[in-house]
C-alpha cells in the first residue's frame, strides 16, 4: 500500500506514477520490472519513489487492486443480481473478467499478472481466513479491505441450497471455484500466446461445465441417475 506522502500529492502526479507502473507492468512481469523505468516514466526523483512506495511489489500490488476494483465491484453487483446464488453469480462474472483479461483496457497488464500467477498473488483475489490474515507479513490497509469486500460475499451468499454448514466451508468452496477458473484462464492465456484463436465463450463452456459437475455432481447412482 502506497505511504501516506503518495495520497498527499496532487491528482495530476498520482496519476502519472499510475500511468508509468501500468506502462512498465504491462511490459514485464513483476520480477523483471525497473524501478528506473518507473521513475523515468513518471518523470521522478528514484528517491521519490521510496517516500510514496516501499518497494515496486507494493506499487505493482496497488495497480493490482485499482484495476481489479471494479471487478470485484462487479461480483458483488452479480451476487446482488442473482440473489445470492453462487454459481450462477461465477458463470456470468467468468465471463466478465475472461473479457478483461484477454481483450480489456488492461489486459496486457492482467496477462502478465495471470501468466505468472504464483500463491501470494492467488490470495490477492481469493477471501483470507482469519488465520491467514493474522499470519500475512506487513498487514496494511490492502489486506484488511480485500477482507472487507470478501466478507461482504460471504454474508451475502445464499447458503439455503448448499450442502454447507460453516463459513469456513463456504471460503473452501470459493476457492475451489475460483481454483477453477484460474485454470480456465491460464489456458486460456496459453493459448493466446501460442497464437491460437481464443474465443471467451468457448473458454467459458469449459468452465461452466466444471462448475455444473461441482455444482450437481458427476457420479451416478446404480440406477443411471445422478446423485
């Protein structure tokens, strides 16, 4: 999370720095990004740099979470919308979020995230346990949001229909979906880079059929019917 000198600079300057870390990001993935490109990009002292930023982690972290913002702002209008219901609340929001990843405003940005998608950056956009969040290393005002918003989901998730008892199995069956689609993204961005034609509604049907063997089950009865 940027420091208390970053939000105290003018709008022109923040939006600079943020138009410099999307150029710079959306070139390379995080382990190969300059900070002397950054500060060049933004036209700033490298000193600078470090009374608005600990590190460029913390700045391409913060990037992170202005672009998937409104993503996640979508799920939870989707949730609303849907009234609760889970999976079909994740049918449509895939689909949302494919779109940005591979064809979006950002999506050279959200390729570079997804294609070197590692643990720390699957909890950037899956829920914390409470566990996690007390073990998490430097806790800032990301971390505490991002749990914010996450526990606004689960509250907001109609459990009525679910073989469920517990919010702790309410986060395990999020994350199992959202392990999911991160595999549908991936070869999706695979794809891509190989330079076969990738169509999101394609994706999508892979998808949604995992979600449906989730969702009713795959195995059936003596009988021929499912379970």
């Amino acid at each position: 999370m940027p420091k208390d000198t970053f939000f105290r600079l003018d709008e022109a300057k923040r939006r600079k720095i943020m138009e410099a870390a999307r150029r710079e990001f959306s070139d390379v993935p995080l382990h190969e990004a300059s900070i002397a490109n950054i500060v060049k990009y933004a036209e700033i002292p490298r000193g600078s740099f470090y009374q608005y930023f600990t590190d460029k982690e913390d700045l391409f972290f913060y990037y992170f979470d202005s672009v998937h913002k409104e993503t996640e702002d979508s799920l939870q209008r989707l949730l609303r919308e849907e009234k609760g219901n889970l999976f079909s609340t994740f049918q449509k929001y895939a689909e949302v979020l494919l779109n940005d990843i591979l064809y979006g405003p950002n999506s050279d940005f959200l390729r570079n995230f997804f294609y070197h998608m590692n643990y720390s950056r699957t909890n950037r956009i899956a829920p914390f346990t409470d566990e996690q969040l007390k073990k998490t290393e430097r806790p800032h005002r990301f971390h505490h949001a991002h749990q914010s918003n996450h526990q606004t989901l689960l509250e907001n998730v109609d459990t009525g229909n679910l073989n469920i008892t517990t919010k702790r199995e309410l986060e395990v069956l999020i994350r199992l979906i959202l392990s999911m689609f991160l595999s549908t993204i991936n070869y999706a961005l695979k794809c891509q880079k190989e330079g076969q034609p990738v169509e999101v509604s394609e994706m999508l049907v892979t998808f949604n059929m995992k979600l449906n063997w989730l969702r009713h089950g795959v195995e059936k009865n003596k009988e021929g019917e499912a379970i």
